[in-house]
C-alpha cells in the first residue's frame, strides 16, 4: 500500500483526472468484454488477471 501512496505523491494533480477516467475506461472495456466472451475464454481471461495479480505480488517484495 506504501507503494501505491509513494507513486500518488508522483502524479501532478492535474493528470488525476486524466488517470481516473482512463482506469475507469479500461476497467468498462475489462468487463464488456468478459460478458461477451465464452465461458472457456472468460475462465483464460480470469487466470490471466489472477497471473498478473500473482505476479505483481511477488514484484512487490522486492
């Protein structure tokens, strides 16, 4: 969580805005695709995030 704070201080405050629109953009274009994927290719798509999840994890204690 300390990381996250630290790249917060990082970002001009007047990007903020840009930032949360385009998470929210990509995390809309995320979800309409995975409802309109079949169920094996959802099942790919979450194992995916959960790798990249995983991953980041194990990034971190570094």
């Amino acid at each position: 969580m300390q990381h996250f704070l630290a790249l917060s201080d990082k970002i001009p405050w007047i990007m903020a805005p840009a930032i949360v629109i385009a998470a929210s953009v990509i995390i809309t274009v995320l979800v309409v695709v995975n409802r309109l994927l079949a169920p094996a290719s959802k099942a790919m798509l979450v194992a995916v995030m959960l790798a990249l999840s995983a991953w980041a994890m194990v990034m971190r204690a570094f």
